[in-house]
C-alpha cells in the first residue's frame, strides 16, 4: 500500500501570509461525533461485550436499523466502525449500543481489558452506510457470525417493531455454545413478530464439541442454510432478499451460494466487517466526478485529500499537496486521493460513491488524468 507524504496537511494555512485560520467547525458532513461517557459495558460471552454510550446534543434522529457509527477512544490511535446493535427506535434517549467482539492484538480490544471502562470519556460519531431492510414483501433471509449478530439484530428488533408483514429467517454462525447471546432477545422478536407472518431464529455451531449436549445445528451456517433450507425448498430462492453481516469470508460463500441458486445479485445485501488488516479503498480518478459523496461521509478529516499537486516516484504517488485557499489550485479534479494511513478500513466512501469510483480491489497505483 502507497504511503502518502502530506505536504502541509496539518497546517494547511501559512500562518505568515496573514491569511486566515480555518474553523474545522465549519462542514457539511453528513456524519455527527458527540462526545459521551461508556454508560454501560456488559460481558456477551467470553469475548464479546455490549458497549453502550450515552452521548451529548442531538443524537441519531435519522439513523436507521443496520447502519454503523465510529468509537473514538483515549489511548486508541484512530476511531473504530461498529454498527449499532440496537433498533434506534428502541435506544434510550441519546444512548447508542454496540457489540465488540474481543481481538488479539486488537487495540481496541486491549483498551477493553485493561480497566473498567464504564465512565470513560469517548466520542461517538455517525450515521454512516446504507445497509437496512428493503421495503419489499419478500422473504427476509439473514445470516450473521460472529459479533454480526450486531447489525441484523438491530434490523430484526426494527421489523418487529414496526410489525413488518414478512416471513424472516435468522441463521446465526458461531463457534461453540460458549459464544451464544441474545437467545433470550430472539424468542421476544418471535413473540412480537406479526401473528401473521413468522419468524425463526436458528443458530449453527461450526466447532461445537461431539460429544456435548447442543442437539441444534452444526456446521458451517452458509452451508447449512443451502443444505437444509435452500436445497429442501423451505425457502424459495425467487421470493426472497439476503441480509449478510460478520466476517467477509461468510459473506462470499452465503452470496456465492444464492447467485448459483438464480438469485440477482440486486436481492443481496450485506455488511462486511474489515479491520487495520483490511486493504485501505483507492479511487479511480477517470470514474470520479467531484460530487463529494465520499467527502460528506469522511469519519476523520484526514482520510480523503482533496490534492492539488501530486509528486510521481516511478509509477505510484510518493507525495501530495492538499488544495489550499489562497495559495494553491483550487481544482482536484482527477487528483482525489484516499491516504492509507488515515483511512480506518470502515469503507463508507465506497458505499456513498454513486459512480463505483472507489474500492480496495481497484490498482494500486492511483489513476489520475494529470500529472502536476
């Protein structure tokens, strides 16, 4: 991955020109950060907690189920994305929950162990990305692993809510019994779930031990979707829509599975969960036509760069200048650039770009129509 040398970033003013120090309280981001305190901080299961943080100012008021908000902490270099675990509609006032599934290694994940954190100071900011419930009658088919429980919980606590007319289907992938939660907070969903409609909640073990008493399922959860579901004709592949959120390894196989079973692509959706080792997103300047959608949703202001001039070493950027008023070009066209060690892997840009600009499989040398 390139690096990127920012000439002046950090002070992109002159301040011996006389010209003018930027107010950075001044933008029109779509995302909101609120400083707060870890209200709440309860253990899941082993290695998964229920964070939750009660946040100053007008909060949320137009996030909705399956999006995902940033956690920015003391000790902890950049924010960090994790989607809401809870329905909004059914947060307390100025309150916001996620899950956090424990790393190793992870700093995040070493900040929570080392002390109790409950009163800690941390900021909070969102909403970002589009993932949430069609407004379909189709089926609802969701499947989760891992701390992705967070997001298609937060959608299923909305559809039954708002009692939602639609059969639902929760295939839920983990490791062992020891790694279940919200059991409890599914057979509630089923009881409020419209008389009319159903909803299952089944959980797949893939490392359960043989010999144990768990008399569910076992296996792989895509595969024991396709197996037992799919194949068997319990879910009919031309009246449904996909709801995937863990681990981007899950997604594939689950999304490879339904398209080879006819279902468009368009009746997919899903959250993939990247992290630090996750490739940082590149944009394709020959795509991009400065609508700003990225740079409304920037969780941190440094992660685009809006450039000026950029220097060449061989075929890859070895340095920029972000535009500067007063002293630069004020046109990046064909020079916008997403600068790896800024970027916290939550890939909101690419869910906002309308041009399919941007993404981490584009090359990695950055296409630009000038060189200046």
């Amino acid at each position: 991955m390139t690096h990127l040398l920012l000439k002046d970033f950090n002070d992109p003013f002159d301040n011996e020109s006389g010209l003018p120090t930027p107010n950075p309280t001044i933008n029109t981001s779509r995302v909101k950060n609120h400083p707060g305190v870890v209200s709440s901080l309860v253990n899941l299961t082993h290695d998964t907690y229920e964070l939750t943080v009660k946040y100053e100012g007008v909060g949320f008021v137009d996030a909705h189920a399956g999006q995902y908000g940033t956690l920015k902490v003391d000790g902890v270099e950049k924010p960090r994305a994790y989607s809401f675990a809870k329905a909004p509609c059914l947060e307390k006032p100025n309150e916001v929950t996620f899950f956090i599934r424990l790393v190793e290694g992870g700093q995040m994940s070493n900040w929570l162990k080392q002390a109790n954190r409950v009163g800690q100071k941390v900021v909070v900011g969102g909403p970002l990305g589009h993932f949430g419930l069609d407004k379909s009658d189709k089926t609802i088919v969701c499947i989760a692993g891992g701390s992705g429980m967070s997001a298609i919980n937060a959608i299923v606590e909305q559809a039954a809510n708002s009692q939602v007319r639609r059969d639902c289907f929760f295939f839920y992938g983990a490791r062992s019994q020891d790694d279940l939660y919200l059991q409890s907070e599914m057979e509630a969903i089923k009881v409020k779930w419209p008389a009319s409609h159903s909803f299952t909640f089944v959980p797949v073990l893939s490392e359960e031990d043989s010999n144990s008493d768990w008399q569910g399922a076992r296996g792989l959860v895509t595969q024991y979707f396709k197996e037992h579901y799919l194949d068997s004709g319990q879910i009919d592949s031309n009246n449904m829509k996909a709801f995937f959120c863990g681990p981007p390894a899950m997604i594939d196989h689950g999304a490879n599975i339904l398209k080879s079973a006819g279902l468009a692509e368009e009746n997919i959706y899903y959250d993939k969960f990247e992290d630090a080792r996750s490739p940082a997103p590149v944009i394709n300047n020959s795509k991009c036509t400065l609508c700003d959608e990225c740079m409304l949703v920037k969780p941190v202001a440094n992660c685009i760069v809006e450039s000026s001039s950029i220097s060449y070493q061989k075929d890859s950027i070895s340095s920029l200048r972000q535009v500067t008023p007063g002293q630069t070009s004020g046109l990046y066209y064909n020079s916008l650039v997403i600068n790896s060690d800024e970027c916290i892997r939550c890939y909101a840009c690419i869910d906002a770009c309308p041009h399919d600009a941007i993404s981490p499989d584009n090359d990695l040398i950055q296409k630009t129509l000038r060189k200046v």
